[in-house]
C-alpha cells in the first residue's frame, strides 16, 4: 500500500474548514502602496481549505510575498464557485482555481486570466494525491472495470469526470456508461463502503482516510491522464490584470517563488496545514502531497481543454492565450 494505514479514530477526526470569517472578508479593492511608492499593496486571495494551496501559506510564513511588495489576505471558501465572483467583482483580486472550471468559465465569457501554477500530478500513479478507491471485495480490479460503474466525485462536470473518463479510456475501458454521483469528498468513504456508489475519485487526505477504512486504490486519473498535469492554479481578472500589471506581476512571481519553495520543503507543508484546515496532524504526516508547480504546464491545459470538448461539459468557444496573462 502506498499510504500508512490510520486508525478508524483518526480518519473520523478529519473534517476541513469550509468557510472565510465575517468581517475579514469585506473590502473592494487592493490596498496600500504600489511599485513605485516602495510601500507594500494589500490584496485579498481567495483559497479552499485543501492541501493544494499550501504554498500560499508557506509563502506568508516564509515572507517572500513581503518580499515582493505584498501584503497577502487569504480568505477560505468551499470552491471556485464562491471565489470567481469575488474575483471578478472586485472584492478579491486573486483567487485558487482547477484547470477545468477556468476553461468552463471562459467559454461563458467570463474574463479571468491563469497566472501561476498550482497543484500538479505527482507522475507516480502508485502514489499520487488523488485516486479512485474501491471497496475491499469490490470485482473492481483496474481503471478499465470502472466502466458502467457509480462512481462519486466532488462535482459534476469538471475536472473530476474529465480524468476519470479520461484513464478509463486509456485504461482500454468505454467510460460512456460511467454514472457520476455528486458527493461532498468527506462523505465519499463511507458512500464507498456503504454500497451507495461502486467507487469514488477522492483527493487527499480523504484518499489516505479511504485506504484507512480498507478500501483499495485502483487508479490515479491525474497522473494517469497526463503525469505533469496542472491541476489548478492562481487567477485573477483580465480587468486586475490591465489595471494593475505591476502588482499583478508581483504577485505571480512570488507565488512562483512559494510554489518552488512548498515542492523543496514538504515537513514545513505538511505542519502548515494545521494553519487553515482541521486535517489531524497525524493524517498530514500520512499523506500524499501534490506536486507544487512552479510552472503551468500548458501542453496538459490544452489536454483537458480538449478532453472536456469532447465529453461536454467544455461550451463556448475557448481560446487558450486568452486565459494566459502575460506579464
């Protein structure tokens, strides 16, 4: 087994912060200096209590934002779904987003731009931070079986789907009879040893609390799909962007820079953790982490785009240097 199994006490005891804080999220605007004035900007950042946006706050506890003339404000949400408007109306001026749901959110018209990466595959599927676990007597012995199963995932039509159908596919597997069931990650465990859905696409560390309970990995969709895959990254909006190149700069290069030191310093990730999640810290040792990229792998980009063309759930006309801000 790729993980260390846990006690039934300490995989019950994970349950992730969902939610910002009253008045530290009111604001409109980025504050403070600029560039030219030498005094630090502030700016509110949009994050999920997962462990993929660990780097932002590594970043802060190791001051390379103060380094670049920020002054970060994280504030947690449950997704993208709460963070994109922020964003867009002004109330944030970055944000934490998958691949999948950028793309969505440009076919729609909506004007974000991709700055920085975020978590990645890790390119081992024998250990990467998201897999599909099955029950232990499950007939379900590799990717192809999944075909014409229930499988749960976090929320339909995103990247999740995408992958899943994308390595039962290459699995050799027809992945057009699968049937997604939308679960919250927390719950999918239990949905799995319950009976109530065949299998389900969980991330860390609820893959870990999955194996901890016996279920068994079959597969790994993100390494699999593309062993270098950028799963998600750092946004803003196009308007941020054109109004504010310099802070916008700023603020890429010294996510760039947390990305880096996050993928050199897993210990100092893993104790992070406890400063914006309820993850145990004996689960946070057990863990597999993402790969904190420190560059977008735009090739992988193009893929999901592509894959999610096919499958449907990708509308609109989508243009990929469109959601690349140059800087």
């Amino acid at each position: 087994m790729r993980r260390t199994l846990i006690s039934l006490t300490l995989a019950t005891s994970v349950v992730l912060t969902a939610c910002g804080g009253g008045d530290e999220e009111s604001g409109t605007a980025a504050e403070g200096g600029s560039a030219d004035s030498g005094e630090p900007t502030t700016v509110r950042v949009g994050t999920i209590p997962i462990v993929d946006v660990a780097a932002l706050y590594l970043g802060q506890e190791q001051g390379i934002f103060e380094e670049h003339g920020l002054v970060v404000e994280p504030f947690l949400a449950q997704g993208g779904a709460a963070i994109v408007p922020a964003v867009v109306n002004g109330e944030a001026q970055f944000g934490f987003i998958n691949v999948t749901s950028l793309l969505q959110a440009e076919g729609r018209g909506v004007p974000l731009g991709l700055l920085a990466a975020g978590s990645g595959a890790t390119g081992n599927a024998e250990d990467d931070f998201a897999a599909v676990v099955v029950a232990p007597g499950s007939p379900v012995q590799s990717a192809a079986d999944l075909a014409g199963t229930r499988i749960a995932i976090n929320s339909i039509n995103n990247i999740s789907d995408t992958v899943v159908r994308e390595t039962v596919r290459k699995a050799g597997g027809d992945p057009s009879g699968i049937e997604f069931v939308e679960i919250p990650f927390p719950d999918m465990p239990a949905a799995v040893s319950t009976g109530q859905v065949d299998a389900a696409f969980a991330v860390e560390p609820f893959a870990t609390v999955g194996e901890s309970q016996g279920l068994r990995v079959v597969a790994s969709p993100y390494t699999e799909t593309d062993d270098d895959l950028t799963v998600a990254g750092w946004f803003t909006s196009d308007q941020y962007a054109a109004e504010n190149p310099e802070v916008v700069q700023q603020f890429t290069d010294a996510m760039t820079e947390a990305q880096a030191y996050a993928q050199d310093n897993p210990d100092q990730v893993r104790e992070v953790l406890g400063a914006y999640t309820q993850i145990a810290p004996e689960i946070a040792q057990q863990l597999t982490l993402p790969t904190y990229q420190s560059e977008i792998n735009r090739e992988s980009v193009e893929l999901l785009l592509e894959l999610g063309e096919q499958d449907g759930i990708i509308e609109g006309d989508v243009q990929l240097d469109n959601i690349f801000v140059e800087n």
